[in-house]
C-alpha cells in the first residue's frame, strides 16, 4: 500500500501535455513498480521516444549489454541486482549512454554514490514529467556533442522541445518516423549511421523492425527538404551534412 501511495503522489506532481515529439531517440526505463514503469513508458512514448522496459537489474544488464539505447531512466531499488550495481557494470563494460538515476532515495550521500557510480544525474521522487523530458532532452543533447537546445544544420532547424522542423524558416511537416530520422542524424551531424543503427534507434525493442524502412524515411525527407541534406555513403550508411 505504502508503495502505491508513493507512486500516486509521484503522479499527482505530473501537469504536461505529453504530445510533443521529445528527444526522438530510443530510451531504457528501469523500474519495478508495475503502475510507475506503465506511466513513465506511456508518457515517453507519447513524447515520441521509442521505450523499452525493464522491471529488474538482471534484465536491465542484459538490455544494456546488448541494446543501444540514448539514454536510460533507472531505479535504484530493484529486484535481483541494484541499479548502482547495473550502471556500474555498464559503465565497466565500457557502454556509455547516459543514466539519468530516478528513485525514492533523497539524501546526499545516495545521489554522490549513484553519480560516482556511473550515473550523469539524478532525480529523486516524487518528480515532474516536465523536468524528467527536460533532463533526458539534454542528456542526449550532450552525449551527441550538442551545445544548443537547437539542432542547425544550415538552413535546417529541429527543436527537440517542439518537435518542429523548419527550413529556412518555413515549418516542415514531418510524420513520427520521418522526425526520428531526421533527429538522429542531426544528434550526429557529419558522422556515418549506418542503416541498422538508425533502425536500432527508431525502434523499441518489441517492434518489428525492417531496416529497409530506413531507405523510405531517407527517401521521404529528400524529397521534403531536398537532396543535399542526407548524403549517401557508399556501404556505410548515411551522414548529415553540417553545410548542405
């Protein structure tokens, strides 16, 4: 019951309209309690982040071995294995994605033990859906090595905040798959993604994925921003150019 209430006070805290597109990336939550994990997996995914779950360490070990992900939202108290002891075997693994920590333990010594341990931050609970999407949007921001809340490439402009696109300052009507495209490659601007990474990226794990359904998307955000945005690499994959 304890557990319940905890959650529901969590909750009552949420006021945001969750239909904005968000970071476009894919996301790992790790939690136990059965109606937070739904909540916070709902409300990502209706800010358009493609979200797997884990409801204990040893499957979050796994995932986070095996899987790519952009960032991962964990709790600490968990079943099987703890979430310190998770990130920390990430970390000794050598995956670098970013943890944002989110648990019910408040004191100092607890969040230096959990950022020492491998995380990037923390957040205690109950929390904010509007500072959780805030924090995850800038983690990713500056994993992919990006400054400014904007992604800009020449003329090109994504907020990630919005969800809206423009090209020399006209919108750009994108549909969900095509902005997730389009986001990844503009986290990673000038850099080769291959099309199984991009697939990996815009997919959560239980989705049918079908790498050729990358070539659509490339195909169709050619065709709306122009051709020489989204450079062909020759057995490689695809990369953004910073100066079309």
């Amino acid at each position: 019951m304890a557990s319940e209430c905890a959650v529901q006070v969590a909750f009552s805290l949420v006021r945001v309209s969750l239909d904005k597109k968000g970071g476009n990336m894919r996301v790992l939550v790790v939690e136990d309690e059965a109606l937070l994990a739904r909540q916070l997996t709902a409300a990502l995914r209706r800010a358009g982040y493609a979200v797997d779950h884990a409801a204990d360490g040893e499957r979050a070990d796994l995932l986070g071995h095996d899987e790519r992900y952009d960032a991962v939202v964990l709790d600490l108290g968990l079943p099987k294995v703890d979430g310190l002891t998770v990130v920390r075997r990430w970390r000794e693994a050598g995956r670098a994605m970013p943890v944002l920590v989110l648990t019910a333990r408040g004191s100092w010594h607890e969040k230096v033990q959990g950022i020492d341990g491998g995380a990037d931050d923390y957040m205690a609970k109950p929390f904010r859906m509007e500072e959780l999407l805030a924090r995850l949007r800038a983690l990713i921001r500056r994993s992919s090595g990006q400054s400014n809340p904007e992604l800009r490439c020449g003329p090109l402009v994504l907020d990630p905040r919005s969800g809206k696109v423009t090209l020399e300052g006209a919108e750009v009507k994108l549909t969900g798959h095509e902005f997730r495209v389009l986001s990844y490659l503009m986290h990673h601007c000038q850099r080769v993604v291959s099309q199984s990474e991009l697939t990996e990226h815009i997919y959560s794990q239980d989705f049918d994925r079908d790498s050729n359904t990358v070539e659509v998307f490339i195909a169709r955000l050619r065709r709306k921003l122009g051709p020489a945005f989204i450079e062909t690499v020759r057995s490689l994959g695809y990369r953004m150019k910073a100066h079309p």
